[in-house]
C-alpha cells in the first residue's frame, strides 16, 4: 500500500484527500504547512507528496525545490487553485500538477501515473 | 571509446599538473568568438570558486585561423591549456574527449563544458553549472530561456524521446553547456558506445544519455541569460549535423534496450538557479513557413517510396492527407509524429533501410512537424509554447506501447 503524503494548510481539503485516497487503497497522512516538512519526509517515508502551491506561511514552489533537492526520486504532484504558477520554473520539478477540484479523478491519475514511474525505474 | 584521446597537440604555458575544477570550451575555427566565453569561464570560476584549482582547456579541432591564439591571449587570473586533435580530424565529441581525458589526468572534480560561439554568457553560468556538482549532483544540464522556435531538433525529437524513453526530463538534452563530475569522466572514456558520429554532433545527446542511464542525480540548471548564438542557426540543422544528432539517439536506443523497455512515464530533475532576478527575452527567430511547407512537399517525391516501405498503412496515408492541406491550414498531429519517431526507431535497428538514407529520409517530415509547431504557437508565449511542447512529450509517454510493439 502506497503512502501519500499531503500537504495543504486548508483542512477541508486534507479530508477530503484524505477520504477519497484511503478509498482508493492509499495511506493517507497529511501535514497543514512546510515547517518541519522535510523531517517529516525523512521519519514517515511516504511514497508521494501531494503539494499545495499557495499556502498562507509557505510557497509551495521553494518547498517543492528543498524536497527535490533533499528526496531526489520522490514523486511530488502540486496542487493549486490557479494555473498561473506555471510561470514560475521552480515548477518544473514536479511529477505532475493538478487544478484543485471537488472531483479527484485527474489527481487519482497522477498518482497512479507517478507512482508507476518510480516503481519502473 | 577506450581512455586514449585524439590529442595531436597540447600547450600548457603555465605547467598546470593538478586543478579540481575544469572549464573546457571546444572549437573549431573560432578566432571571433572564443575570447568572450574563456574570459567569462576565468571570472566565473574567480568569483565563484576562488578556493579551488581550475584551469580553462580549449580543446580545439587544429583550427587555422588563430583561435588557439585568440584563446591564449586572453587575459586571465586563471591559467589555460590548449588542446587539438590532429590535422583533419574534426568534431566536436573528439574535442570533448580530448578534454576528458586530460580532466582525469589532471585529477579534476568537476568538468564545466560551455560552447565557443554564444554571447549571453556571464561569470554566474559557471556558478549555476558548478554549484549543483559541488551539492552532489553527477551531472548539470542547463535551461535557457529560449526563444520558442530555436532548438528544434530538441523540442521537436530529441527532448520528447528521451524523455519518453529513459524516463528522466532533460529539457535541453543537447545544450552544449553543461557540468559534470569526474566520477562520470570514466563512463565517459571507457563506454562502448562511441564511435564516429558521437565524436562529432553526437557527443551532447551521448553524454546526457549515459548519465541518465547511469542513474546518477541529474540537475537542471538555469543560466540566467538566454542563449545567443554569435552565428546564425537555421531552424532545421545541416544534413550530417542532423544525423549524427539522430543517428547517435537510435543507437544509443539500440545499446540501452533492457533500461528503456522498463521505463514507464518520466520523472523529473532538481532545479538550480532560479531567483536570480529579471529573465532577459531572446532574440526573435524567423521562420519561412513556405520553405518549410516546400521542403516536406519535396520530401513526398524524394521518399515516398522509402516511407511506404516501412510505416505502417495508416500513418502513410495520414501522411498523405498532411500533403494536401493548404499552408495555412498546416497540421502535423503529434499521435502520427510519436509513431512515425518510433517507427524510424525499429527500422533504424532492423536496419530496414540503409541507416544513413533513413535519417536523411526523417528530414522533410521532421521539416513539416517543425512547420505545424510553429504555426499552433504562433500567437503563443514562450511559456506556453513550453506547456505544448509539455504536452507533446504526454504524448510520446502515451505511445510507448507502440515502440514496444514495432521493436
């Protein structure tokens, strides 16, 4: 079983991942912002973070670089509510991104996207 | 490739027997050019790894018309070496190897490989290329900001099947700027792969390859300035340069067969040097939609038989009803593009056709993809060109199971 780590600092959204990942067979852990993120990574293993973009203490964006930086091959997908971040270079060093939304068909077909590239190579 | 180099020729005024740190420039008849980038490489690598060794190599290809001059006058705080390969023997990947072979016997660490003949560079490309080596990484390729029709063979081949074949996104897999450390310098003399075309345009393309494919951790590293060629580039390269470029893709395809057929989707790289302030815009880069439009017409009466021999049926005919569509309504679909990459791919190895009439057939085809690129971005930014180029290489991931099938 997969662990998925995800990292939003709206609680509405870390349910409803949440709920609708350990559905579909994931463990599901969450964490409401960047600090500590990366001891986080490192003591619970996850085998994939799904990374909000904006959150209100943190830039997505610049965690995504530390937890590249620090977890080489592990799979990030970003999470945002605007597409506008694709601006930014730093965010070429996701796996995938995915526009929030109450239907998570496009983020559950990341994952499994994702987590198949890791497990091939 | 064993560890003997193509050295002719070597000068090393100041006896440099030791440096941790190398920038090599490779060149052939650059006596206009080569001062910029050895003077940038000597301040870059001042400014930024003041603490260690470093010498900068051109290695040359027995120019004629003073570079080796040019390059030594220079001046600089940091010492040079000026190595060539001998009288006839030109290429960019034999310059490379020169320089590899003389980073190992000099014990370096790190290997900054810039081009002789680009303007926009700055002391911080050696810091952006270096820095990441110095974190741990095995291999830097650079990211320009580029303009969206310069790089074509990169954003229209080589990056989306790379890609899509080993895995790992390198944006600019054919840079020509780009950082190494020393424990792939061993990879790089001793790998089977070499041979001719690698020690010419092949090189850039064999060289992140083999570092993708030696799964070490491969850094992208922002330069800061756009790319700026002193000599004009055409959008589609010269005949042998395309070759090589491709023909070294297919075999290199051919010899890491058990590590592709594994891969599934692709990954991405670290990112380096990004916050560095405002990035510059490139310069324009003209196309002339007839020429093209003209040349994939030609192609129909060059190799219509050649095509018909080996692409399946419907991508022929797919192919035929491109042909009839006027200029302006141009379009070259990506799905029939990917299989049409794949198919050349399987009839590269198979040795279907006679290799290099192959390559040379890819060029009228590769000429209209090239043309519906350009025509679908018209009106785009060089971001979102960049996200359709994105989407072509989902596209390329998608149609894996058709290289499987025709392999």
């Amino acid at each position: 079983m997969a662990k998925i780590l995800v990292v939003d600092d709206e609680e509405h959204i870390r349910l409803l991942y949440s709920e609708e990942l350990k559905e579909e067979g994931y463990d599901v852990i969450t964490a409401e912002g960047g600090h500590g993120l990366l001891e986080r990574i490192e003591q619970d293993k996850p085998d994939l973070v799904v990374l909000d973009i904006k959150m209100v203490d943190y830039d997505g964006l610049d965690l995504l670089q530390d937890i590249r930086n620090k977890f080489y091959d592990l799979p990030v997908i970003l999470s945002t509510a605007y597409d506008t971040f694709k601006e930014d270079m730093k965010s070429i060093a996701a796996d995938f991104y995915v526009v929030k939304s109450f239907d998570l068909t496009e983020l559950k077909k990341k994952i499994q996207m994702a987590l198949e590239a890791r497990d091939a190579s | 490739m064993n560890e003997t180099s193509m050295l002719a020729f070597e000068e090393n005024p100041e006896q440099v027997e030791q440096a941790d740190w190398v920038v090599g420039i490779p060149s052939h008849n650059n006596v206009d050019s080569i001062t910029h980038p050895t003077a940038q490489a000597a301040q870059g690598l001042i400014d930024h790894f003041g603490d260690k060794n470093s010498v900068v190599i051109n290695c040359d290809n027995h120019s004629e018309d003073g570079t080796k001059e040019a390059f030594l006058q220079t001046p600089s705080e940091v010492p040079k070496i000026y190595l060539s390969t001998p009288p006839g023997v030109v290429g960019r990947g034999y310059s490379l190897r020169n320089l590899i072979v003389k980073a190992v016997e000099l014990q370096a660490q790190a290997v900054i490989v810039l081009d002789a003949d680009i303007e926009g560079i700055t002391p911080q490309w050696i810091k952006n290329l270096g820095e990441p080596i110095s974190a741990g990484f095995g291999f830097v390729a650079p990211l320009y900001v580029r303009h969206k029709y310069d790089g074509a063979v990169a954003n229209g081949i080589v990056y989306p099947l790379t890609r899509a074949l080993y895995g790992r996104r390198v944006r600019q897999p054919i840079g020509g700027d780009f950082a190494f450390a020393a424990n792939l310098a061993e990879t790089y003399l001793n790998h089977p792969s070499w041979n001719d075309m690698v020690g010419q345009f092949g090189v850039d393309i064999w060289m992140t390859t083999l570092a993708i494919c030696q799964g070490i951790p491969i850094c992208q590293s922002f330069v800061g300035k756009p790319k700026i060629y002193q000599n004009d580039r055409n959008i589609v390269p010269s005949g042998p340069v395309f070759s090589q470029v491709v023909g070294t893709l297919l075999n290199l395809m051919i010899h890491f067969q058990d590590f592709w057929e594994r891969v599934k989707w692709s990954k991405p790289t670290a990112i380096y040097g990004f916050g560095m302030g405002e990035v510059e815009t490139p310069a324009s880069f003209d196309i002339a939609d007839d020429e093209l439009h003209q040349v994939f017409i030609q192609g129909f009466a060059q190799y219509k038989q050649l095509w018909e021999s080996f692409l399946e049926n419907n991508i022929y005919n797919k192919l035929g009803e491109i042909r009839e569509l006027p200029l302006a309504h141009f379009s070259f679909p990506s799905e029939i593009w990917a299989r049409i990459l794949y198919s050349y791919s399987a009839a590269y190895k198979n040795e279907v056709v006679e290799r290099e009439s192959l390559l040379q057939s890819l060029v009228p085809l590769f000429v209209g993809k090239t043309l519906s690129y350009a025509k679908k971005t018209e009106r785009m930014s060089i971001q979102q060109a960049e996200e359709y180029i994105e989407n072509e290489c989902m596209i390329f991931e998608e149609a894996k199971p058709y290289l499987l099938s025709k392999w």
